[in-house]
C-alpha cells in the first residue's frame, strides 16, 4: 500500500533459460539478467510518518528448471525486501518448494515432470488476501532447495530532500549577502571614524596660536 509506478512500468518478467555449471559442490547458473522497477511513496497523513514506516517493497521470485525432455519443475521460491538505503547491494536469499505426502509426489516430480506450486506467490511471505493478525502455515511441508543472490543498485530521491537543499541554498544566499552586507558596514564604519579623527585634528590646529604653530615647523 501507498506505493504506485508508472501505468507502462513493467513489474513481472520471465528470465532467460541458463545451463549451469559445477562451482565445488554447487551447481550455479549465471543469469545476468538486468532489470529496472522504478515506484514512487504516496504519503497520505503527514502525521502518522514520524512514528511509523513505510512499508518498503518486496520483491517475489520463483525458480523453474528445465530438463532435455522439456519437462519443467518448481526448484524454489523467494522473496526479499528492497533495500531501503541508496547504494549497491548483493543479497543472497535462500529459496525453498512445496513437498508433496509420501513418496509418490517425489517420483512424479523426478520421472514426468512438474510438481507442487503456488497459485499465489505473495503466499511466499503474507498473502495478499490475508487480513488476520496471525498467519498459520500448520501441515505445508517444505524443504530447502538452494539460494539465489541478487546485486541491486538502488537511487531514492526525495522532493522533501530537494526543497530541504532549496531553502538551504536560499538561506546561504540570504548569508552570503548579509555577509557581504555587514563587511561593506565595518569599512564604511573605518572611513567614518578616520575622517572623523581628521576633522578633530584639523581643528584642534586651527585653534593654536599662529606663532606656536610657526615654531614648532621651524623647528621640525
């Protein structure tokens, strides 16, 4: 809630088919499948963001494999939570998939293909048709499969930010020029004092007598 994004942002996408190769003990495939989401915060009461925050957006992944037969089969399921700070990320989240009774899912699963999925993926965490305050997940059998590692680059921006460095601008402007201001006043108060301080010493030299003022030039 409270997130929106642009009516032609694409929010769901399908990958590549990649083979994958032995790492040590690991089979690991390489994607490298870039992708850019851009959402924007819409903040109704004003009052309320102090004390409480937002809730960031999460991102939902399921992993399929295909095998040479063209036989498809659910390999795990994921999410995570983007990161709420600016910067460059690498997650690496743990993903599991459903477990079917007894053995004969599992034989199913490994002879014809297909398996145990989930009709909903925000099932993955909180579903979205869920309203109560505890969620129960008693008797859905999982098992861990694997992990899938994720290098986010996040940007935020923020119109409070913007008019923040705005006024500050303004401020250092309306600084600068008082600034500017109170150093032409600090000469002009020098000038003043000097031409002051002159007018008194030309004055106190007129009211000498003439003949001191005489004698005093001769004998400098």
């Amino acid at each position: 809630s409270e997130w929106s994004s642009s009516p032609f942002q694409q929010l769901s996408g399908v990958t590549q088919t990649c083979a994958t190769k032995a790492v040590g003990w690991d089979n690991v495939a390489y994607f490298c499948y870039p992708f850019t989401v851009e959402m924007f915060y819409t903040q109704e009461d004003e009052g309320v963001f102090p004390y409480s925050l937002p809730q960031w957006p999460v991102l939902y992944f399921e992993v399929l494999s295909l095998d040479f037969w063209q036989r498809y089969r659910v390999e795990g399921y994921g999410s995570l939570v983007l990161p709420t700070c600016p910067g460059v990320h690498m997650l690496t989240i743990p993903t599991w998939r459903p477990v079917g009774l007894g053995p004969v899912a599992e034989m199913r699963r490994f002879f014809i293909g297909g398996s145990p999925e989930l009709e909903d993926l925000t099932y993955i965490r909180i579903p979205s048709t869920f309203k109560g305050k505890r969620l129960s997940r008693f008797g859905f059998r999982t098992e861990t499969t694997g992990s899938v590692t994720f290098r986010l680059c996040c940007l935020q921006q923020s119109r409070a930010f913007l008019e923040n460095s705005a006024l500050r601008q303004r401020m250092q402007s309306v600084l600068d020029r008082l600034g500017g201001f109170s150093q032409q006043s600090s000469v002009y108060n020098v000038l003043e004092a000097f031409q002051r301080a002159r007018r008194r010493m030309q004055e106190a030299r007129e009211s000498l007598p003439q003949d001191l003022i005489n004698t005093s030039a001769s004998a400098v």
